[in-house]
C-alpha cells in the first residue's frame, strides 16, 4: 500500500510541507560545514542509499530516463551554485498525483510528479529544488544530531523503519512511529523550522544564480500552502500543529522585494517532460481529449510543439499508431529538435514492427546527443529486436566504458549477452546492475551463476573468482552495519 505523502515528506526528511518557520528573521547563520561532527558525510550518503534500495521498489518509483534526466540536469544546474559544489546528487520521480518533494541524506532528492504538473513555469519547479538541495548542502540531518545528540540517530533509524512498513500497512507504521518515537518527532519538528527558514534563504541564492525566476519560489510555495489543506484531516496531529504559513511565505517576500524582475523562458524539454507525464493521466481516451481540446482551443500556454507531443503520447497509449505518426509529422513540420522527439520516433518504429527503422534513427541521433542516456538504452533494445545481438553489445561496451555506474546499462547488456548466449558474461553483468543498486545478496547469487556457467575462458573465469570475493565481503560488511544500526 501507498505510503501517504505528507508522512513520506516527514519522515524521508523535510519536504517542502514538512515545517514552518517562526520568524521573518533575517541572518540565519550558515552552519553547513560546521555540522559533521556527528554525522559524517559517508554516513549522510550511506543512509540516503539505504533508503534509496526500498524507494528503488516502490510500485511509485518512475523509470523513465528521460524525466530522471531532465531532473537530474536542473538539479545539477543549481546544485553546482552551492558554496563548494562537493556534494553528489541524485534526483527522481515518483508517481505521485500529490504537491511535493523532499531530500534524503546524502543528496538525493526524490520529486512527485504531481508536483512537476503543478509547476506553471520552469522557475517553480526549480525553486523547490534548490530548497531540497539546500537542505542537504546546510547538513540538517548532521545539525540535528549536534544538537540533540546520538540518541537522535536512533530516532532517524526507526523512522526510516516506519516507512518500510508503511508499504504493507501505514496505520501500523504510523502507530509504531507515534509510540515509539513521538517526542523525537516533535522535537525535530520544533528544529526545523530554523531549517526551513534557512533552506529558503539558502535555495533563493542558488535560483538567482542559476538563472531562474526567484519569484517562482514564492508564488508556488503559495500553491503548496493551499494544496497542504487538502491532506490537512489525513496528517498526523504534530503535522498539523506544522502548516506551511503565511509567516514563511512573507519571509520569502521580505527577501525578494526590491529585485529586479527577470522574466526567464520556459526550456522546452521543461514543457515536453510535462506533457509526457500528462499524457500518462488517467484513461487513455481522456488524454487524447484534453490535448486535442488544447490544441483546438490555442491553449498551450506557448508551445504547441508539446502540445503535439504529448497528444502522440497518447495516441500511442490509446493505440492508434497512424494518428501518432500524424503528429510525429507535425512535429518535424515545426522542427522541434529534442532527444525525446528522437527517442519517441524510435519508439513507434518499433511499435509498428519496423526494429531496422527504430535503428537507423537512433544511430543517426545518437551523435547529436551523446549524453542522452535514454537514447543508448533504446538502441541496445531496438539492436535486440532486430536481431543484432552483437552489434548490441558494442554499443554496451562503448557505453560502459564512458558510464561504468551505469546499473541500467549492466542490465541491458546481461541481456545482450543472454540473446548471444554467452551465459558466463550474462550472470556477471547481471550482478554487476544488482551491486550498483546495492542489492548484494542478489549479486553473489548471480555471480556464482556466472562463476558454474563452464562457458568462460580461464582469464574470464578468474575475473568472476575475484569480484565475487568482492562482493561476499561487501555483503558481509552491510549486514553488519545493519546489526550495528539496530543495536544503537
């Protein structure tokens, strides 16, 4: 069962509903570096991942490459502002109808695409970012420890408990969280608003560096408190006692008044993102009549290209592949340049049954695109569907080469080696995606597959030998930082 989006935000760790400030006060001292005397960075991001292997499984975790770029190349466009830049990120989508977003410990940052549909401008919906990031960047969590000392790292453990549990039964998770540790969150709450206030001023100066419409900030926020009524009666009785309030909101004013105004333009892979994500709304046929009521009626807020794209998004979904290619034509017609409008194309080649033809447009776009991560993936599968294995794994190898964390790209190419029947290298690429996850259980068990596949040479066969050792001894190492989390 769905973990409710206001406890997510609460417990995952100061989303963007989950505390107010108390004050309009000016000169919030900036303790970030100062804070990691209890909690070391490492910890932050070996925290953050642990969380990340449960979310990573989530029914609401959105595989899409395409929309975890675009997030990540926002995120990343404003988190390289922040004093240093040391700080990793990893950004996400969650499918999820709700307004929020929040930061976990280490930096990733997972979004709601509830929240990306509601954003009416680019500068919104990277002001929420820079609030996230900002709250990794000033090391809240590491901040909360100095001041509440180690039996804080208790509190955090068991709320991160609380909502594995939360997927089988959230009464339950909820019941055991308020038992348990009810005066932990209280007293968390109380600190954050500090942290919310801070988180503010901090994101504002990453979003007027970036480029960005500091007005975004304010006026979704203002959104975001009208938004949180609505969940008002479902939260917890110490989150409502927390409202996002027009305190908070007039100190973003008090910081904005007098700036100059920018009007900054939407990108459009910011209006192709969203209308893919609409197209993915409700029924099929419902979204085939909202964008061809849009486009009928000229309201596309500017970009009628997305309009169109979205509206073959949804011919697609609705399986009427002729009316998608119309669209597709309308599209070259306006000569939309975009990755996604390449990938998209490829797509519906495959659709109609034509893998030769999904190739040739991706071979021809992937030069024009080389960081595009969805346009690799869809190659290596379109090869696979042509029947192409070896060229499929070239493209593995050379993607491999330039992105080896890439999990996803170990998978592909565990599957290109199964289509060539090479069964050695399809388990050890198999358990090098899972190791990338984190999933090291299921990582030896498909080494050892590898290391009994009897198909391999002796150089390929000692390979096998030495990362599965590797392996046995990290997945020792977690289960023992695991006993030692639950002891404190």
């Amino acid at each position: 069962m769905k973990l409710h989006p206001l406890a997510r935000a609460l417990i995952l760790g100061f989303g963007v509903l989950s505390a107010p400030p108390l004050s309009v006060a000016e000169g919030l001292p900036d303790l970030g570096e100062a804070a990691q005397v209890e909690l070391s960075p490492a910890m932050e991001r070996r925290i953050g991942e642990s969380v990340m292997l449960e979310i990573r499984n989530d029914p609401a975790w959105l595989d899409d490459p395409e929309i975890s770029s675009y997030l990540n190349r926002l995120g990343n466009r404003l988190s390289s502002q922040s004093a240093g830049g040391r700080q990793e990120f990893e950004f996400f989508a969650l499918r999820d109808s709700t307004l929020n977003a929040f930061a976990l410990p280490g930096g990733y940052v997972g979004v709601h695409t509830g929240l990306i549909l509601a954003a009416e401008s680019e500068s919104e919906l990277a002001s929420v970012l820079a609030h996230e990031i900002s709250h990794v960047t000033q090391h809240h969590q590491a901040r909360l420890l100095n001041k509440s000392g180690q039996g804080q790292v208790a509190s955090i453990l068991a709320l991160a408990v609380a909502v594995l549990a939360a997927r089988s039964s959230p009464d339950l998770a909820m019941g055991a969280v308020m038992a348990g540790q009810g005066a932990a969150i209280q007293n968390q709450l109380n600190y954050s608003r500090d942290f919310e206030r801070e988180a503010d001023r901090v994101g504002l100066g990453l979003l007027e560096r970036s480029g960005y419409d500091i007005r975004g900030m304010s006026s979704f926020f203002e959104r975001l408190q009208k938004s949180g009524r609505l969940y008002e009666n479902n939260a917890p009785g110490y989150l409502r006692t927390h409202p996002l309030t027009t305190e908070r909101l007039a100190d973003m004013g008090n910081r904005i008044q007098g700036r100059p105004y920018k009007q900054v333009p939407d990108s459009l892979e910011f209006q192709l993102v969203r209308a893919k994500l609409r197209a993915q709304e409700g029924t099929s046929r419902d979204a085939v009549t909202e964008f061809e009521t849009r486009l009928k009626d000229r309201h596309f807020a500017g970009s009628e290209a997305a309009m169109r794209y979205g509206l073959a998004q949804a011919r697609v979904r609705d399986g009427n592949l002729a009316a998608a290619e119309k669209e597709l034509g309308e599209l070259r017609r306006l000569k939309v340049v975009s990755p996604m409008i390449e990938t998209f194309a490829a797509q519906l080649r495959l659709k109609q049954g034509d893998a030769v033809g999904a190739v040739k447009l991706l071979r021809a776009a992937q030069p024009r695109y080389p960081q595009e991560r969805a346009i690799a993936y869809d190659l290596v599968e379109s090869l696979l569907d042509a029947h192409l294995p070896s060229e499929a794994i070239k493209v593995t190898e050379d993607e491999l080469s330039s992105y080896p964390s890439d999990a996803k790209m170990h998978g592909l190419q565990a599957k290109t080696y199964s289509a060539l029947g090479k069964h050695l290298q399809q388990h050890r690429a198999q358990a090098e995606a899972y190791a990338l996850l984190g999933q090291f259980p299921a990582a030896v068990e498909q080494m050892e597959l590898a290391q009994k596949a009897g198909d391999g040479n002796f150089y390929e066969q000692s390979q096998v030998d030495s990362r599965l050792r590797e392996m046995k001894k990290r997945m020792v190492d977690e289960a023992r930082l695991a006993k030692e989390a639950k002891q404190r």
